[in-house]
C-alpha cells in the first residue's frame, strides 16, 4: 500500500538516501530501520555489522537495546495490575522491604545524616515513573549521596555493568536516603532496575522469565531476552563508542566475549535487553492496537495502554526532567516512555515511545497511526539523541501519505 493512507513511495526515497549517508559518512557503521503506517511496512537494513565492514547488516541483527528494556518492563508490570497481583498505589513494602521506612534528604546536595522521614512508602507507581527518590541526578561528583551511590554499586550506569545481584542490589540501596520525597521529584532509570526485583519477587521467577512468560512469548518476540545464545553471537553487531580524543569510533562490546553472551548477575530491566527490528515492531504495534498483538493476542486492555502512555509528571517534577535529559522537547513521561503533550515539531501530542543509549530508538504516535524503530550500534554521546536518530523521526513523519 503506498496510497493516501499509507506511506510515499517518493518520499520514502528521501528517508533511504538520508539513513545511507549517515553510514557512508561513517557516522553509524550500519543501521536497520523501519517505519509502518496503516498496514504499510518500510524497512531499511544499511551498512555492516563492523566498521571494517566484513559482516553485513541483517534485518533479524541483535541489537542492544538499552533503555528500549524500560517500555518492556513497564508492560509486564501492568499485567500484573491487571491481575490484581501487584496495585499500582500499594506500597511495596512488602515485596521491597529493603525500601520500607525511608528517609529523605533535606537537601539533594546534603550529609547524608540530615534527613527527615518520607511522608509515604514508596508505591509502584513511583517505580513506574521513576519518583521513587533513586536515580540519575543532576549533582556534582562530591555530593555525598553520588558519593555514597558509587561506593555501593549502585549508580546509574551503562547497561550489562555489573550491578550486584538482586537480593544485595536492593540491600545497599536501602541504606541510602531518597533524593526527594516518593512522587515529589524524577531520577531516570533506577526505577526501572528496582522494578524489575520487583516483578522477579511477586512472580517468584528470575525477571527474564516473567518478561518472556507475559511479553515475549505472546508477541512472538522470540530473539528478545537477556543473554544471546552462543550460536547466535554472528549476529550481534559490534558496539561502538566515539573515541572524542582520536576522532574515531572504538569497540564498546565485540561478539567475541560480549558482555551479552553470558548470563549477567543482574538483569536489569532499564536497560540489559537485546532485540531484533522484526521483535521491537511486534511490541510496538501491540501498544499502538492499544494492547493487542498482530495475531489478535491480547497482552493489556486499551485503558492500561492508555494509562501507560499519558503523561503522569506534574510541572514541578518535569523541572527534573529537561535539564537531566538535556532534551527541551521532552514534556512528559508515562510508564516506561516520554510522552509528547504539545506540539513543538512534526510529532503529534500524545506521541510516545524511547530509546537507548546504545543506539536505538522507537516511537508510536497514534494520531498518525505511524511507528518508527531506529537500531544502530553506536552509543549516543550525550542525553541528546544523534542527529541519526533525530533526522529519522523528521524522515519517517516527512514519508506520511495524506
């Protein structure tokens, strides 16, 4: 279908001749992309799996999808709600005792004996929007609480590094004091982390069961998990990272011992996931069919769908938000994804979606009934997106047919 309702043949044209200069530049070794309107698929798989250029990119590469995890996890976690196993405004004491009874810092920037009692436990809500009082912050190195975090292992960190296992995970965390009272502010990502303990413990089962067992499996999303199995490894491209000294892209995680290839401590939820372009869409077009899968599989009904997909911040805790992400664009956040509530550029309000940090990217926007997915393996060099990543969007909304 290239007709009124769908995507432009021409178009489309631009969107290719745009991606394939990004990779002859030498900007992303290679890429794989797709962009789908009303049924329309377009898909690009550009460049190689190396900057040497020996392995050519494939449609099913294995990418590493970093924060991609968050929006996934965040599903999982609403079947849970819908099952009455876990409440979204419950504490989690109970599952988290490691988190019960908290104290708060005073100040952000304070001792980390000057505290004063958190006013409510924290909830899964606060999990699933990361105010939770634990996560990246805009402080300087010798704050005590950045300090503290380091020491324990426990900082915002690129994903597969090594976080201790879950059980002392949680442990050390709960020796530190909230950054803000549960719900007043946002930290990116720790939220995710916790989150995913938390799954682990009300399903009894290690995280990537219960993502596969209520995601996964049902989607169809068969080459998405934690580890990639030894004789899979010839698909998981090189990552790299810009070498700002030399000018030139460096190897982050090669397949020949990938952090990726064995099973890690921690799986973190926020950030751990390989995936493929084929499995990303399957998950992105059940969230814009507002929960049900491409073979009529329903994984959430349409008012959790919606519930996950709206902007839950106040304008106090969006302060947070733009200066941590470096993103002036960013004016909402959901469960797991930004959320646009405005228009500032070709996105519609109510466009959703995230990415990772190691690449990738992926947006909804259900007014167009347009999804992108973006997945590269050069890591972003700041909380902006590369401007791969941003020509994308402008390139996939640009392909729009009436």
């Amino acid at each position: 279908m290239n007709g009124a309702t769908g995507l432009s043949k021409d178009r489309l044209g631009r969107l290719h001749d745009v991606l394939s200069g990004h990779v002859e530049r030498g900007g992303v070794p290679g890429l794989v992309a797709a962009v789908v309107r009303d049924g329309d698929l377009h898909v690009e798989v550009l460049g190689s799996q190396d900057a040497a250029g020996t392995a050519p990119m494939r449609r099913d590469s294995l990418f590493r999808i970093a924060s991609m995890a968050k929006p996934v996890t965040a599903v999982a976690a609403l079947t849970l709600v819908e099952e009455c196993v876990l409440r979204l405004d419950d504490p989690v004491d109970e599952l988290l005792p490691e988190l019960a009874d908290r104290r708060v810092l005073r100040r952000p920037d304070g001792e980390l004996d000057d505290t004063e009692p958190a006013v409510r436990p924290i909830t899964l809500r606060d999990l699933l929007t990361f105010g939770l009082g634990h996560g990246l912050a805009m402080l300087p190195p010798s704050a005590p609480i950045v300090r503290a975090t380091a020491e324990l292992g426990v900082d915002v960190r690129p994903p597969r590094s090594g976080y201790p296992e879950p059980d002392e995970y949680l442990r050390r965390l709960g020796e530190l004091p909230l950054l803000h009272q549960p719900g007043a502010g946002w930290h990116y990502h720790t939220g995710s982390a916790v989150l995913g303990v938390l799954l682990a413990r009300a399903c009894g089962r290690p995280l990537g069961e219960v993502l596969r067992e209520r995601v996964l499996e049902p989607l169809g999303m068969r080459d998405t998990g934690f580890t990639v199995p030894a004789d899979q490894l010839h698909r998981l491209p090189v990552e790299y990272v810009l070498d700002r000294a030399g000018g030139r892209l460096v190897p982050y995680d090669e397949p020949a011992g990938s952090a990726w290839g064995r099973p890690a401590r921690f799986d973190d939820g926020g950030g751990d996931l390989v995936s493929t372009l084929d499995d990303y869409l399957a998950f992105a077009r059940m969230l814009l069919a507002e929960g049900e899968g491409t073979d009529g599989v329903r994984i959430l009904s349409r008012p959790a769908v919606r519930l996950m997909t709206t902007n839950h911040l106040s304008e106090a805790q969006l302060t947070y938000v733009k200066p941590m992400l470096g993103r002036s664009e960013l004016d909402g956040w959901g469960f797991g994804v930004s959320v646009a509530t405005a228009r500032t550029g070709l996105a519609s309000p109510g466009r959703y979606g995230w990415e990772g940090g190691l690449g990738t990217a992926w947006f909804n926007d259900p007014a167009e009934r347009l999804t992108g997915v973006l997945l590269t393996q050069r890591m972003f060099e700041s909380a902006t997106p590369p401007a791969v990543v941003r020509d994308f969007e402008v390139l996939a909304y640009q392909a729009v047919a009436g």
